[in-house]
C-alpha cells in the first residue's frame, strides 16, 4: 500500500493504482495523509473539506464522506479501509515512510541532517537527491479548499524549502553555479519573499562572471521588499550585495561544502514548489 501527496494525490496497493472519487473525498484523504499519524478533530476535517461552505449538519456529512470513502477503498481491496482509524479525538490515518511519500521525504531530510552533522557531504547530498525527487508539481492540484492548501499544504512546504536551500547550498560549494541560475530564477518568482534563493541567485550569477546581473537581481528584490512589505533586505542579503559590489574574493567557489545545515526559513508559501531538477 503507497499513498502520495507531494504531487497528485495517489493510492495504490502493488502497484496497482486506487481509483478515487473527486472532490470530497479526496480532500478528505489529503487531509488525514498530511496529518499522517496524528488525530484529526471531526470539526477541523469539516473546515479543511467543506472549507467555506460547511454543510448544514457538519459531522452527519463528514461521516457520510468518511464512509464513502472507506467503500471506495475496500471496493478496490477489501480491508484498505482499516488504514482510516476512528478514535476518541477524532479520525487518522497510520502509516509510515515506506508507504507516504511525506514521511518518506521528512525520513531522508533527516538522514541529510546526520550526515551533515559528519561532516558526510556526499551521504548528505544523495540523501537531499532523493528526498527532493519525491515532489512533482503542482502539489495536491485537484484539492480546492484553500484553508486545507493555506494549513496543510503551507506547512509541508515550509519544511521542503530549507531542504532545497541547503541542496543548492551544497552544489554552489561544488562549483555548480551554471546549472542553478534558471532553476533559481523560476524559485524566486514562485517564492519571491524567500531571500534565500535571492541570494542564491545572486551569489551563482557572481560566480559564472555575471557581475551586472548579479546586481540587477539583488535590486529587484530590494525594489519588490520595499514595494510589497515597506522594508529592505535582511543583513545576510545586504551584506552580499556589498561584497559583489567590490569584487570580495570570499565569493570565490570554495572547496568541499559548508559545514553547517541552515535553520527552516520562513518563505512566501502561496506558489507550491516544483520538482527538483539538481544534480549533485
């Protein structure tokens, strides 16, 4: 049995793809896999499945989808259903990293995480590899309830951007600037308050001798804070446009890679993200 949410929403046993019904129920399964292990009160399933408009009796009808639900899945294997648990708090799914591509991903975020800690870049980089290869785009497209995608889909991209920012870390390290620049300018329009792509961008620019665009790039950010927020780029993006600005040879590509994992950063979360297309 696989489910997948970082993409189109999929269940299948043996390979054997689930067919599932649109609309209601689908939305109901994201729900439970993106709070995977963890109990769902019936009255916060209502406003992630209903979203703006709840049925006139919330629980009658959630019950009803969640039945509907559990007959679709034992139509296609009986006893599938088992896997949706009703409990005292509510309802939940159980699974683990070998059947939810989420855990799966948050299981090899982790695995980076050590071998960073070892000092393993290499370990750390496969493990970044694979855990970024389980995304496509868009995220969950056919699930239309926007406080599910502002609660649920938010989160869960909120924890793959510091993964991708460290893989782009690691790969700037290695002297791989070249083929990041257009991957990063598609980033920074999808996430243009994330200022770690930005300085990304910049910093990969500088580095393929591409000075004037380098400066060009950290101006429109510059120009789309103050326009957007009223405020100016954080130190860490002002101190870079700084050291372009008289050439510092600390930009120069570095040997090995950095030797620490940055904290989550909180991003702009209303795009969703793309696969990733680096090689490490």
């Amino acid at each position: 049995m696989a489910f997948s949410v970082l993409g189109p929403l999929r269940v299948a046993v043996h390979g054997n793809p689930v067919r599932l019904s649109a609309g209601k129920q689908r939305a109901l399964l994201a729900a439970l896999l993106l709070s995977a292990n963890e109990p769902v009160a019936q009255d916060q399933l209502v406003r992630w499945v209903w979203d703006r408009t709840p049925p006139l009796s919330p629980r009658a009808a959630l019950h009803t989808c969640l039945t509907r639900l559990r007959h679709t899945l034992d139509h296609h294997t009986p006893g599938l259903s088992a896997v949706v648990r009703t409990c005292s708090a509510g309802y939940l799914v159980e699974a683990g990293p070998d059947q939810l591509d989420l855990l799966r991903f948050r299981r090899l975020a982790a695995h980076a995480r050590q071998a960073a800690a070892r000092g393993d870049h290499d370990s750390e980089s496969a493990a970044l590899r694979q855990a970024l290869a389980l995304w496509s785009v868009p995220v969950l497209p056919e699930i239309r309830s926007e406080a599910l995608r502002r609660d649920l889909v938010a989160r869960v991209t909120e924890e793959w951007l510091p993964v991708r920012e460290r893989a782009h870390e690691l790969a700037l390290a290695r002297g791989r600037h070249d083929p990041l620049i257009a991957e990063l300018r598609d980033l920074v329009r999808q996430f243009p308050f994330h200022e770690g792509f930005w300085r990304q961008l910049v910093l990969a620019l500088y580095r393929a001798g591409r000075r004037v665009e380098a400066l060009e790039t950290y101006a429109e950010l510059s120009a789309r804070l103050r326009e957007e927020t009223g405020m100016d780029p954080c130190p860490e993006s002002r101190d870079l446009h700084l050291a372009v600005l008289r050439g510092d040879p600390g930009l120069a590509t570095a040997a090995g890679a950095p030797a620490t994992v940055p904290a989550a950063r909180t991003g702009q979360t209303g795009a969703l993200p793309e696969k990733s297309g680096i090689e490490q």
